[in-house]
C-alpha cells in the first residue's frame, strides 16, 4: 500500500539521475570522498584471522573493562554502545540517519524501570519487555519514518521523538516527571547486584546478544538487502524487493536493540529520568557512531568508550559545559574526520 | 466570541515565530539544500543579544532590532564561507550534523556565561500599552510582532518574485546545473541567502526577547516544532512554510484555550498534524513530489 503512495517511489521509478543521487544517502559521500572504491558492508577484505582476532580481543577488553575503568562507567560504555550500533544499523547498513532514536532508547528505560520496580521481575526480563516496548512504538513511527529519505527521515523521527518527550512529561502519574524513576531494583534470582561491578557481569550476556543480534542481521541476506537499498534505492525495488517493508524491519530491530541499550541504562542508573528521551540524548547516539565510523559495526563500539569516558573525565574534572566539548569534536568529526575512528582504521588497513 | 478573537490573535502572533524561522529555514534549504539544525540557537542568540545588548552596551530594543539581526547575518555568512560551504558537496546530513554540532557550542557558550536562569528584557515604554480594535485591547507589542512578521513574509515574497535578485536566487533554487549553463552565477547568491536566512532567525529572536523567556535553551525546544512544520508545508516551498506556519501557531492556541486537560494536546499537536500529512502527502501540503532530498 504504501509502497505505491510513497513520492519517492514515484520518482526513482521514473529514473531520474539526479533523484537517484539524493536518495543514496551517507553512503554516497563515503563513495565521493574515499579512495573511490565503495566500503563493503561486512568489511569482507579483511581476513579471516583478523576478524576472529578482533572479537577475541574485544572479548577479553569486555571482561575486563570492570577492572580497568569505574564500573559504572563500563556498563555505560556497554549501554551506549547497543545504542550506537542500533544507530548505525539504519544509518551505515540502510542510508537513514535517525535522529530520534532516544524515543526508543528512553521508552525502554521507562517501560524497564516501571515493570522492575512494579512487578518485580528480573532484570533481563525487565529489559526485553522494555525492547519489547520500544518495538511497538517503532511500529507506527517507523512506518510514517520510512515514507521520507535523507535529510526529511532525520526531521520526522526527530519530531516524533520531541511529541514522545513531551508526553512524558505530561503524563507524571506514570513517568514521575520531572523526578523521574526512582530506586529501580536490580532483580535477579535473588542475587545481590548492588556492586556496579558485578552488575557489569550480569549485564554482559545482554550487551553481547544485542551486538550479536545486529552483525548476525547485518551479514544475512536480509543485510545484503539493506545494503542494496541504501546504495541505490531504485535498483532494488526494481529487483522486486519491497524497499519500505526492508526499512520498516531493520527499523524495528533497530529499536529493539536501542532498546536493550536503554533498558539495561535505566536498571545500570537505578534511576530513569526525562533525559533518556530527549534530543540531545538522539544527538549524543549519532555523535558516537559518526566518531567511532558509520557503517562499521566497531566504530561505534568504539565511538561509545571513546564519548562516555571523555564525558566521565570532563564531569570528574568539575567542566559543565560537556557540550562546548561534544559539540566541538563533533563539528571536527563532521569537518576532517568523515571516516570516523574505525573507518580510518579499516582504510589504512585496507591501503597496505 | 471575544475571548475566540483573542485566542485566534494569541495563535497568530504564535505562528508569527514559527512562520519567521520556518521561513528562514526554507530559503536556506532553497538555496544550499542545508537544513540548518542551529537556527533555533541563532534565534536565542538574538534574543540574548538584545538583552546583552540593553544591559552591557545600553542599547534600546529598537537598536537591537536592526543590529542584531544584521550581526547575526554576518556571523552566518562567515559560517557559510568558513564552514558550511566545505560540506557543500556532500550529502546534505553532514550539514544538519554540523549544525548540530554547533547548536550543542552556541548553547553552552551562552549558558556558561549567563547560567541558565532566564533574563528579564521589557518591552520598549511605546509598545508597553494596549491597543483598543474595537472587540478587545490587544497589547501593543503584539501587534507589533505580527505585523512586523508579516511585513517581513511578504517583505520577502516580493523579493523573491518581483526583483532580479529574487529570480536569480528562484532560478537558482530550482534548477541550479540549468541557471549555470545560462550564465547565471549562482555561487555568488549562496553566502547572502545563507546569511538573509541566519538574519530572519536573529529577527525573530529579538521580537521574542519581550515577550517570551530568554535563556539558553529557548531556542532548543521551538526548533524541533519548526522542522515539523516545515514538513507540513513541504520544506522546499517558501510559501508552505510560512503558511504552515501561522496554521499551527493558529491551532496550538484554540487548542491551548479549551483549558488546563489540553496542555499536553497542544504541544504535541504539531507532530499529529505532522503524521497526518505524511500519511496523506508525504511531501508535505505545498511540497513538490519530484524533489524528495
């Protein structure tokens, strides 16, 4: 139905050269400024060895990170970078930058924190009830998102994001308001979790489906699929694949996978304010994945340590004013930096 | 009855803002295909600016009507030359990142400096009075506002259709490679349009100084209503955008006005409405289907 009604459909059926150029999204920059050969998605030029190097290492960081850093600055790291990466799923893998995805970070960590503190319900089980939530609300955004490409994608799901924002606030015999969600519990089988670092343990195993849920989606078909979608539109309806149903589902997983980054956040926290829903929250998610490197799954791994312990150390060091820093590093990015941390990583990689 | 005079009245001056900045940003978007995130933060600015402009330099609000607007112009071509037009060739989400980015420093900059507490800013003693038009007193300043936004959209609708310079930057606008070939210098119109679209956002936030709350984050919030209406409108026409909106300014205050239970309705009316048109026309009311960016 809406595959017919769509403009954008319309228009690249007809042809057009110059429509197809727009609609390409990020990725035909990366195309303009690289070398000139177009970045797989899979990053399948480099070896195999390598790759299982690569997720051993990042295995054994993962479990020590505890040791290394504050423990709550590690299950931080582990909450943004599930954020990140659902980011850079419809940003690198379909060409749609959302810009509101803090509706779907934060309706989780409410959904989380209401089922924790009312039913009692294990923290996993809190979580994926609060993905579960987000999923639902990213049903209908999702649906309406997908009708717009490019720059009109970001405002759209910006917009929606502020209308679920402002409903929150509204809405203070559920959400607390301004006060927000108090003295989430950590539930699990009775166990004590209150140390943050052994939270981080138990929270892992989630941290690490979510990643898993993503690259297994990415390196599938219906990756490859994305893929196709996000570098040329028209060719891929023209292969008879149904282009918004495409979008409308890594959209979904995107939301779910925002929302296990945000549902474990309000149980890390033990507190869910009106913060986790705001658009500088949507913001901070698209600063880490363009920093870390669009269309890498690492980069935005990385991205998220790299953002979330620069923001720890700024706040330790008594500075206010993190967004002058943020701010100023992402104009950077955007200016000189377009490949992000791991892109110009794999780049230099892949020029040797 | 009178009491709907007044709320349509509220709603207008309302939409005067939103109509203002959405204005500005659909010249931009005309001309450099640049969805300028910060133009909420320009419009703080210039409110700041009048303030800081009374308090520190002691210039009256009818100074800060002129230089701000120009300062900011000026600070917005510098951005374009030194910044913006850098990402000219890329996909257009580097420049709303961008200006995101930016958003995020001119914020903190301000707050760092002035806190986040908002700042007292009167009325010029001219305009501090009422006007008696017959079914009720409407406040002068109000008035004023709205008929200084609307002079300023028609203001600009004559430039843009009646003038040379409008119909190089309309040739521009729609068929840039076309308006090359003919000779005309398009590069030349991209710096001033930039910059006539930053001086729109500076207007409106020194008339809202009086009237509305000055702190840093005034701007923050109202952008987001305005890239809602722009969609509404259909971002690409100038018309639809002005249109769209003193239309929600229109409907968030008859909605505001059916008591204290609507609150919630009015604020998220804007995005309802937008939902509506996507589903409708996904190009927006006044937008045209064949340039999907």
């Amino acid at each position: 139905m809406s595959e017919q009604s769509a403009p954008e459909q319309e228009t690249a059926a007809a042809g057009s050269v110059a429509v197809e150029d727009q609609a390409v999204g990020v990725r035909a920059e990366a195309r303009a400024t690289a070398t000139g050969t177009p970045v797989p998605a899979g990053g399948t030029i480099v070896p195999r060895w390598l790759r299982w190097a690569l997720v051993g290492s990042a295995l054994v960081v993962a479990l020590w990170l505890p040791n290394g850093l504050y423990p709550t600055v590690a299950v931080d790291i582990a909450c943004w970078a599930l954020f990140a990466v659902a980011v850079d799923l419809l940003l690198g893998y379909t060409g749609l930058m959302s810009f509101g995805h803090a509706a779907f970070w934060g309706t989780s960590a409410y959904a989380t924190g209401l089922a924790a503190i009312n039913w009692g319900l294990p923290f996993p089980v809190a979580v994926l009830l609060g993905a579960l939530a987000a999923v639902v609300l990213a049903i209908p955004v999702g649906y309406l998102a997908v009708k717009r490409v490019g720059i009109y994608f970001a405002m759209v799901t910006l917009a929606f994001a502020q209308m679920v924002y402002y409903i929150a606030n509204q809405w203070r015999s559920v959400t607390q308001g301004e006060n927000g969600l108090q003295r989430v519990p950590r539930e699990l089988f009775g166990l004590d979790l209150t140390d943050e670092y052994y939270f981080y343990y138990a929270a892992l195993p989630i941290v690490a489906g979510g990643l898993f849920l993503v690259w297994r989606a990415v390196h599938s078909p219906f990756g490859r699929v994305l893929v196709a979608i996000r570098d040329n539109p028209a060719r891929a309806r023209a292969l008879g694949y149904p282009v918004h149903r495409y979008k409308l589902a890594a959209f979904l997983l995107s939301a779910f996978t925002a929302g296990l980054g945000g549902g474990l956040f309000a149980i890390g926290h033990r507190f869910v304010s009106l913060d986790v829903l705001h658009w500088t929250t949507s913001g901070k998610a698209v600063i880490i994945v363009v920093l870390g490197g669009i269309g890498t799954l690492w980069g935005p791994v990385v991205g998220a340590a790299g953002v979330t312990r620069l923001e720890d150390w700024l706040s330790f060091a008594g500075f206010e004013q993190i967004g002058l820093v943020t701010g100023a590093i992402f104009v950077l990015t955007v200016l000189i930096f377009r490949r992000g941390l791991w892109g110009t990583l794999a780049h230099w990689l892949r020029r040797r | 009855m009178v009491n709907f005079l007044q709320h349509t009245f509220n709603g207008l001056v309302g939409g005067a803002f939103l109509a203002l900045l959405a204005l500005g940003l659909a010249v931009i978007f005309g001309m450099l295909r640049v969805v300028n995130f910060a133009h909420g933060a320009i419009y703080m600015l210039g409110a700041f600016g009048a303030y800081v402009l009374l308090t520190e330099v002691g210039l009256s609000f009818w100074w800060a009507l002129i230089v701000m607007p120009l300062m900011l112009a000026l600070f917005g071509m510098a951005l374009e030359r030194l910044v913006v037009a850098r990402l000219a060739r890329l996909d257009p989400l580097y420049n709303f990142l961008l200006t995101f980015g930016l958003t995020l420093i001119l914020q903190d900059a301000v707050k760092s400096r002035y806190g986040v507490q908002s700042s007292p800013y009167d009325a010029p003693e001219v305009l501090s009075g009422t006007l008696d038009l017959g079914a009720f007193d409407f406040p002068a300043y109000r008035v004023f506002v709205l008929v200084m936004a609307v002079a300023v959209c028609v203001g600009v609708w004559w430039l843009l259709s009646r003038t040379r310079v409008g119909m190089v930057v309309r040739a521009a606008t729609e068929r840039p490679e076309l308006s090359t070939a003919l000779g005309i210098d398009v590069g030349r119109w991209v710096t001033p349009v930039f910059g006539f679209g930053i001086g729109l956002a500076g207007l409106a936030g020194v008339l809202a100084a009086p009237i509305r709350a000055v702190n840093p984050l005034m701007g923050a919030d109202l952008i987001i209503v305005v890239f809602a209406v722009v969609v509404i409108g259909g971002l690409g026409s100038i018309f639809g955008s002005v249109a769209a909106g003193f239309a929600i300014g229109l409907v968030q205050a008859w909605v505001q006005a059916l008591g204290e239970h609507w609150a919630l309705l009015s604020q998220v009316l804007v995005f309802l409405v937008m939902a509506g048109v996507l589903l409708w026309r996904p190009a927006g009311l006044f937008g045209r289907e064949e340039a999907p960016a």
